[in-house]
C-alpha cells in the first residue's frame, strides 16, 4: 500500500484524448502506433536536405489534411483566413471535447478553458512568408491569426464556446508538461471545471533543421535507408532524433464534474512540477542526481514514493545527452537496486519524432492510455543497448503489468526539467 499524504485539492483527471499526428487522427490509432511499436516516421519530403546542406532525410509528416472532418461547423470563409497548422490544432482540441464527451453548452463556459504549448509557434508559416512562398500573406485579416503564437488556442476556445483561461506557453520541450501544470492549479483553485490542454508543431523546415545540425553530429538522425529506424533511443547505434509534427490535446476536468456527467476516466493526473537548474544552457545534468532529487520531490508532493513508481515515460530523445541523463537518473533513484530492479522505461519518439512543444503532452496522453490498458509501449529501434543506458527498457514489444503510478519526463533547453505523475484512475 502507498503513502496517502492529505491533499488539500480536488483530483484532476483525463477524460479525453485528441491527436492530429502522422497517420493518426484517432485515439484508437494513436494506442495502436505506441503500443504495437508502429513508427510514422518516414521518407523527409517537405524539402531537399541535401540542396540546403543537410544530412537529413527523415521525418514523420503529416500528409493531406483536411480539416472538415473534424471542424463541420467551421465556416468555409474563416477557415480560409487560418493555416493548415491553426486547423491541425483546432481539429485536436475539438476530437478532445468530443472524446471526453465534454458538452460545453451543458456547463458554466467561464469555468472551461483553453491552455497550449508551442515551442516555435507558426515558425513554419513565418518561413513562408520570408521566402515568398505565400505572396498574399498580408492581403486580408487573416495574417493577424496566421503570425501570432496563441491563436490555435484562441481561435479553438471560439470554436468550442470556452471563456475560462485561454493560452499559449512556449517554452522549448518542457512546456507541454508546464501547461498541465498551469492546468491543474486552475481546476484545484475551483475556478475551473474543465481545461482542454496541448500543444502544436510544425518544425519540420530547414532552417529548424539547421538550427540543430549545428550543434554537431548525433543531435538530427542521418538515417537514410529506412527511416522508420532514424530513432534509436538508447541504442549504441543511436544517431539522434527525427523531426515531428502535430498536436495533441488532452481534457482535464475536476473528479467530481467527471463523475457526475458519467465521464470515462483514463488517468488521475497527480501532480506536475517544473524545474531549472540554471546550469548549462544546453546541457542537462549528467550526474543523474538533480533530475532524481527533483522527481522525489514530484513524488513527495502526491503523497507517492519512487519505490511505488511502476514506469517511466522518457524524453528519449536518442541523442547522448539525454540518454546519459535519464539513465543516470534512473539509478540515483534506485541506488539499491540492481539493474534488473529497475523500474521499466520506454520512449515513444521513435514513432512520432521530436515534437518539442507537444512532446510532454504526447507522454501525459500515452501514458494515460498506458494507465487505462495497464499495457506498456515500447521503444522501438532499441537493439544493442548502449552500456551506460542498461536498465529495464521496454523493448521487446508491448508489456502487460499491473501498474497504478508513473511518471513522465521532459528535458530542454535553457538547463530546465519538468515532470508529471499520474496514476491509475479508481
């Protein structure tokens, strides 16, 4: 039995789930790529690689779109004024409300909101414009909703009829987990019944690309013959990561609204915490010992132990640094413990690529799903482990467990960490 602390708060749970990824537009179709280890990551076709310098040729794309499917109720003539990235977004944050079954119309809308992160906002839009490739970018209003960072939340709180809290963090790869932060002191504060939280990113552009080619070999995978294997975390042969693209949104609401309207429940989100170390700029602690300190504390605060915790869901980023850093974490968590004590851990990049903003949200929705199925999903790619990463990873395909807690990682640049525990809904 676990440590029960007394909470001052109401529980914060999941009951919806929206994905607007590669080959995914469905919440069944997002468990079946994690869970079955099947990889989106494919061929790079948004541009030349190799015309701009760059030994980059793989990347999970998300292909034709439209967004009629999943905004019926969009008019044609606004949804003329928005990019095919704000209606990727929107499309998520709708497939959420509608997962969770969530009728705003039903409740207070000054009680529902609206949070999303971004690492680069409309960047892929931006590049556009600066390179001609959209010469009546200025001819109408709508570069007001193109140019800005938050108005996939802006223009999907409209879409849904949410008044609460309405915004967009951005904040390199931690921000997905810092927004289910912000999301959870909003529904504990009793000012909000429910908030539908993600994020969106469309990276997968060059100068994006070069921006980490510049940091030397092993940061970008160079994978060229199968692309489905440019992840490879923890893997001696691992190159670094692919590019991805998306959002994913998650509903959050208070236990007891859940409950009362009948509402499945994925997971119980227990708590979310994040962390700088103000140390190195691009680095991350290597020593292990911070980033464990920092999840006792996630664990402390939810009344839970590390000796409760029955997965981890990693950055897994594929490259050195942060392979090094989790794994070594791993072990200042559990000095005692043999490596086979472990407990397992897995990272599911290598399906969907690096995601940046999004990539904590994509954890707390895989994870959540994880939860509910009590099975977990491997990291593909994962052949011969390198040396210093051998711990207990999940790689040999889906796992079924018993498991009622575990936490997700997230690291980035700016030297910061951010975590989130959930647990197993009752």
């Amino acid at each position: 039995m676990h440590r029960e602390k007394p909470r001052p708060h109401e529980a914060v749970v999941v009951t919806g789930i929206g994905v607007m990824l590669p080959n995914t537009t469905t919440v069944g179709q997002f468990w079946n790529n994690i869970s079955g280890g099947r990889s989106q990551v494919g061929r790079l076709t948004r541009f030349d690689g190799e015309e701009h310098g760059l030994a980059v040729h793989a990347a999970a794309e998300i292909g034709a779109f439209d967004h009629r499917a999943f905004l019926p109720e969009l008019r044609d003539n606004h949804a003329a004024k928005y990019t095919r990235e704000i209606l990727i977004a929107m499309s998520a944050v709708e497939q959420a409300r509608q997962d969770a079954g969530l009728d705003i119309g039903h409740h207070d809308p000054r009680r529902v909101g609206v949070l999303m992160s971004s690492s680069r906002g409309p960047f892929a839009w931006w590049q556009r414009v600066l390179t001609g490739e959209e010469p009546g970018a200025f001819s109408d209003k709508g570069a007001m909703f193109r140019g800005l960072p938050g108005c996939p939340a802006s223009l999907s709180a409209i879409y849904t009829g949410a008044q609460g809290l309405v915004s967009t963090v951005s904040n390199a790869c931690v921000g997905g987990h810092q927004a289910i932060g912000l999301a959870l002191r909003e529904l504990r504060s009793g000012t909000t019944d429910a908030m539908l939280v993600g994020g969106h990113e469309f990276p997968i552009v060059p100068e994006v690309a070069k921006c980490y080619a510049a940091m030397g070999g092993g940061v970008m995978s160079t994978e060229r013959d199968d692309p489905s294997r440019a992840v490879r975390p923890y893997s001696a042969d691992r190159e670094g990561f692919a590019l991805g693209e998306g959002s994913v949104v998650v509903c959050l609401e208070r236990e007891s609204v859940a409950r009362a309207r009948g509402a499945r429940i994925y997971a119980e989100v227990l708590e979310a915490r994040t962390f700088n170390e103000a140390a190195h700029a691009t680095s991350m602690d290597l020593t292990g010992k911070v980033t464990a300190s920092f999840v006792q504390d996630l664990l402390s605060d939810a009344g839970r132990t590390a000796d409760e915790v029955g997965y981890y869901c990693a950055h897994g980023t594929a490259t050195r640094y942060n392979d090094l850093a989790e794994s070594r974490a791993m072990r200042a968590l559990y000095p005692d413990r043999t490596l086979g004590q472990l407990p397992p851990i897995s990272s599911n990049k290598p399906i969907y690529g690096h995601t940046f903003g999004i990539a904590g949200i994509i954890n707390v929705a895989a994870t959540s799903l994880m939860l509910h199925h009590q099975r977990l999903a491997p990291t593909i790619n994962l052949s011969t482990r390198d040396p210093e990463c051998d711990h207990d990873h999940v790689f040999e395909g889906a796992r079924d467990t018993e498991f009622d807690l575990a936490v997700s990682l997230a690291f980035a640049f700016g030297s910061q960490t951010a975590v989130v525990a959930l647990g197993a809904s009752s």
